[in-house]
C-alpha cells in the first residue's frame, strides 16, 4: 500500500503542473478578497446638511449606479409655487454640481454633473412644469443626464410621476425625459429614454 501511495506522489505533482497549480508545502496567505465600495453611509453627513431647508435627495455616482442622497435647499416661505419649483430646481442642481464631502468621497461617490449650470421656468409657450437649463440636455454626458433626470423627476421641481420636461435655453425642443430603473443601474450605457414635447 505505501509503494502504491509513493508512486502516486509524482503523477499528482504533474497533474497539478500541468493545471499550472504548484504544489507547495509551504502555508501561503494572499489575504483578503478585494472589498467592494460600499455605496452607503454610516450615518447622515452633516456636512451636508443646511440648518434650514426643503429635504431632497439627489442622485451620486457610486461604482457604475445611482445611488441617492439626502440633501437640503433653502426655500423662503410664501415662496409662489412656480417660483418654488424653479428655486428648488436651481438648489438640485447646484447640489449635484457640488463636490461629494469627504466622507461622501470616501465611501465612493462622486457627480459628473458640471458646475454652473442654471435652469429657468418655462417660456412663453412651453408647458407649465417645463425646465430649461443653460445648457442643452443632449449636450450633457451621459452619466450627468441620468442625474439629472433622476434627481429632478421625483423632486419637488417636477410633477413627481418619474419624469420630467427638460430643454435648452431659447426656443430649443423640449423633451420629456423619465428615470427608469435600467437609467439607474447603468447610466454610463443607458440614455434616459425621451419623447418630444409639443408647444401648448
């Protein structure tokens, strides 16, 4: 039994070569399996949280997903609701432009949203709850069109059906704009889907 056991010993030394596995005797510790980027807080940043405000929540880059986070903008009382959702508006997106906080930044977020960007209420003939921004959406990246969809679709500056009525400045086409779950998951790959919308 042990010559057969001894025999045994180089035909299992070249099978695990020829699997390009290297038998060793030696213990070998390579540690632990990377971690994944948690995506979450341990607790409300109070960094980024103003005394006084409307709570909100804005959509961050975290790994290739959107993930959200709470927020505040400041809003006056007695504030009309047409000039409300405007102010409201301009707070997202000056939020979404801002740079995460440390703690943010440490658990792995980060916004491509570009700084001064400013949005304005409908024009003349556009629908009531249309935004236009200073920029035209198609001009916007990828992943800062799908935050802002979905940051402004479920906010107090839209209807909060899931979509919102975005154009450029001027008399540029508006368009309907929704956040969907495929927008979420992989906004580097996914264009928030769009119709177009007519003058009133």
């Amino acid at each position: 039994m042990n010559v057969r056991r001894l025999l045994a010993l180089p035909l299992l030394g070249a099978l695990l070569t020829g699997c390009g596995i290297r038998a060793t005797e030696v213990p070998t510790d390579f540690g632990a399996a990377p971690s994944r980027v948690p995506c979450s807080l341990t607790g409300p940043d109070v960094a980024t949280q103003p005394s006084h405000g409307v709570p909100v929540q804005v959509f961050l880059l975290c790994g290739a997903s959107l993930v959200t986070v709470d927020r505040t903008v400041p809003v006056a009382e007695g504030t009309p609701d047409a000039r409300r959702r405007v102010i409201v508006a301009q707070g997202l997106l000056d939020q979404l432009a801002a740079s995460p906080s440390s703690a943010e930044r440490s658990a792995g977020y980060t916004t491509y949203v570009p700084g001064g960007l400013s949005v304005a209420g409908p024009g003349p003939k556009d629908p009531e709850d249309a935004l236009r921004l200073s920029t035209a959406p198609d001009r916007l990246t990828s992943y800062a069109l799908a935050q802002l969809v979905c940051t402004l679709s479920d906010s107090a500056a839209t209807e909060g059906d899931g979509s919102v009525i975005l154009g450029g400045p001027g008399r540029t086409a508006l368009r309907r704009y929704e956040c969907t779950d495929a927008v979420r998951d992989r906004p580097g790959n996914t264009q928030p889907p769009s119709s177009e919308v007519a003058d009133k």
